[in-house]
C-alpha cells in the first residue's frame, strides 16, 4: 500500500533520481537506481490496493493527476522523470484521462526502460 500522498511519492521519486543523476559513482548507486525503477512504477501506475487508476472506469485519480501537474509547475530541469510526467499528462488529456491501450503502452515502455 501507499500510505504517504501521492504528492510526496513524487517528490521522493523525483529526490531518489536527483540523488542517482548526481552521484553515479556513489557506492549505493546500484542499489538506488533498482529502487528508482521500483518508484517509478509506484508512480506511475500505483499499488495493487492503492491504485493511480479507478479499477472500474480506468480513469487516472483526481488526486494522482493533481500531483503529477505540481511536480511538473514545482520543478525546474528536463529530468527523466518530469519528461514522463508531462508526456503521461499529454496522452491523458487526449484520452479524457483515461486508461487506454495508447497511455498502457507508454507506461509499459517507460517502466521497462531505463
């Protein structure tokens, strides 16, 4: 489960990729940047009890697509991870913030790549 908010899970993505950007040589870089793919799929498509889609209407959460607008007016810089927040926003707003097989294969390629 998700128990912090869906605005602090951005925020710690988005500090853990900081962190693995600026320090590559860092001797807890191998582990970190296996966690930053474990986030970035949080991120992105949740938990399995705590969902970023309604399981009935697969439509992004209000609260989820709210914390992705914010990190992307909050923080400056073209990181992979506010790249794929504003590219996520775009395919949503085209879908009427839903989840289709377009947005699943953005984020199946996302998530699977590094």
């Amino acid at each position: 489960a998700i128990v912090i908010s869906w605005t602090e899970l951005t925020n710690r993505v988005l500090a853990l990729e900081d962190f693995v950007t600026k320090y590559p040589a860092s001797n807890r870089s191998t582990v970190l940047q296996k966690e930053l793919l474990n986030a970035t799929s949080r991120l992105l498509y949740g938990s399995s009890n705590t969902p970023a889609y309604d399981y009935d209407e697969q439509i992004i959460k209000p609260e989820v697509k709210k914390a992705y607008e914010n990190a992307l007016k909050g923080n400056k810089g073209d990181t992979r991870i506010l790249m794929i927040l504003e590219k996520l926003l775009q395919l949503l707003d085209s879908t009427n913030n839903k989840l289709t097989p377009e947005v699943e294969k953005f984020l199946n390629q996302t998530v699977n790549s590094k």
